[in-house]
C-alpha cells in the first residue's frame, strides 16, 4: 500500500532481530519494537480473516505484516471494505476480526446478537478526522462546524467559496467524500452533517487515494479522511484547521490525544468474535494486536492510547480465552 507499505517493510526489516530475540525470551518488549507472539512463542498454523475500515487498514496491515514475520504459517487476511462493509460480513460469520472507524451501531448489535454471535471491542488508537484543501488554495486559512455544515449539507443550491465567506472566489466548490459504507463518513455525518444529506455533487469513495488525488487536481476541491492519510500526503495537499468553538486548531498527534482537535477527534476500533478467540491462531494474534498497536498505530501516523487502555485490553482477552 504505497508509502504505508514501504513504511512497514522497513520497520520489519530493521526491527527483524529485536523480533527474533523477543520470540526467544517469552515475547518481552525491546526498545519501542513490537513484542513477541504469544501462547509461548510455539508455532501455529490457520487462517485469520479481517475487514472493514480503510482509516483501522494501515494499523491492521503493519500488524499482520510483523506477526507473519514471527508466525509464518498463520494466513492472515486484512480487507477494506469500509465499516459498514467490515460488519456485514463479521455478522454474516464471514470474519474473525472488524476494523471499524466508529463504535458498532445498535443496528449491527441487534443483528449480531439474533445470529448468537458474540464479540468484544478493541479500541487500538486515535485518529483525528483532516480536512484538505488543493496545495494553490490560498484563501482557506481555517474552517467553522458552522461553515463545514453549510458547506457540505445539501441545500438545494451549487456551493461557491464565495458563498462561505465573504472575499472568497466565486468558484464552485467540489467535494471529495468517503464512501457511505466507511466510518469516516459515519463520523462526519454525526458530527457535521447531523444526518441530513451530504451535497449531492460530492464524489463518494471508499479509497481515500480517489479523495487525495481528487483534490490534488483540483483548486477548488476540499475532502475529509484519516489523519494518516493526510500525513502521508501532506506535500500533496493543505491541511485545514478547525475552530471548533475555541479557535483554530490543526490535527498534531498532540491535539489529537489531547482531545483539543474538537470535534474531529475520534478513537479506532477492531472487533474480535469471541468465538474465534478459542482458536489459538486467534487469540494469538488478538494478544499481538494489542501489544504492539501503541508502536504500529504510530508508525503509520495515528495516536497510541494510554497505556492502561491497552492492558484493559488484554486483560479482556484473557477473559475470553
């Protein structure tokens, strides 16, 4: 995947021999690199399958890359189908694992608990939702909720910069938005759309690539995505600040875990059937996943939790073991 895929491979290969020693010692952390497997290191074989969010994909990814480093024959499969897409394939008894950008619906619940299926949440990072503008647009120097609403609510009417602030082009704006099915574009929806709909000429995309390119190439384009998307392409597009209430305030992983970046700032998720858990392939990389999301989450540019969240974490894995 890109740059997410070459940031990966060279964190395992330099981290190849802290891996190595870790698997020899019972799996203990060195210097900041990921831990070693569990369930004593032995080896394992199977298949774990995982989808959902493109924003949860890159954490998910660089994790399996490392475990497979260790566990080699453990296939273990990640999709990206958006959050939505994730959870209709985790209710349809499809997956093991699904990576979501906003916690589960009571929708998905329901369903979920009308199938017998039960499954723990796992929240592995926090990611601050960027919005971007072309690199030549030179008259956005931040963004309102107020303006962000009349900008991306339907009302009928073809949007202008002018039409936002006084002193802007008379251009029309074009839009760049994920997909329905992503929980990015649940997020924005709850947030700043308050479920009305979003202005129809927006360009829909579950590949926040699509969005990047988008507004790349075009001055007048704006989109949202995840914070490690931006990072990834910060030279490629402007970030926006957000004045949330208290002034403008642009996405930092300082800002993010700080919670300042108001109300954009939103926790990534995984969830993990329970019934997988019994599998020890599962359970194995479950205990993975979390030992080493803290370091892998930022290495692909989102925010670690504190600490005691991740330990909550396994101690909830533990239980269900």
């Amino acid at each position: 995947m890109n740059r997410y895929k070459n940031l990966v491979i060279t964190a395992i290969m330099s981290g190849l021999l802290v891996i190595a020693t870790a698997c020899g010692t019972g799996g203990t952390e060195n210097a900041g690199k990921t831990t070693g497997a569990g369930e004593g290191n032995k080896q394992l074989s199977g298949e774990i399958k995982i989808d959902g969010s493109s924003t949860v994909y890159p954490i998910m990814e660089a994790v399996a890359e490392e475990y497979q480093m260790v566990q080699p024959d453990v296939r273990v499969s990640v999709g990206l189908s958006g959050t939505g897409g994730g959870f209709k394939a985790f209710i349809a008894g499809e997956t093991d694992m699904s990576n979501a950008s906003r916690p589960i619906k009571d929708e998905e619940k329901a369903q979920l608990e009308k199938k017998g299926i039960g499954y723990s949440e796992i929240r592995l990072a926090f990611d601050g939702l960027s919005v971007v503008v072309n690199k030549d647009n030179n008259w956005v120097d931040y963004l309102t909720i107020d303006e962000l609403k009349k900008m991306w609510i339907e009302d009928g009417t073809t949007k202008k910069w002018s039409d936002i602030r006084k002193g802007w082009p008379d251009e029309e704006i074009k839009f760049y938005s994920p997909g329905t099915d992503s929980g990015t574009f649940d997020y924005f929806d709850e947030v700043i759309l308050d479920d009305q709909p979003i202005v129809e000429k927006a360009t829909l995309s579950e590949d926040d690539n699509i969005l990047v390119q988008g507004v790349k190439g075009d001055k007048n384009g704006i989109a949202y995505f995840g914070f490690a998307y931006y990072l990834e392409n910060k030279e490629n597009v402007k970030i926006v600040p957000i004045d949330g209430g208290k002034g403008p305030v642009e996405p930092t992983n300082k800002t993010i875990e700080s919670g300042e970046y108001a109300p954009l700032s939103r926790p990534l998720y995984t969830y993990v059937k329970n019934e997988s858990v019994k599998r020890a392939e599962v359970y194995d990389y479950a205990k993975f996943l979390i030992e080493n999301a803290s370091v892998l989450a930022e290495d692909v540019g989102y925010v670690r939790l504190p600490k005691e969240e991740y330990q909550k974490d396994l101690e909830t894995l533990e239980g269900l073991k």
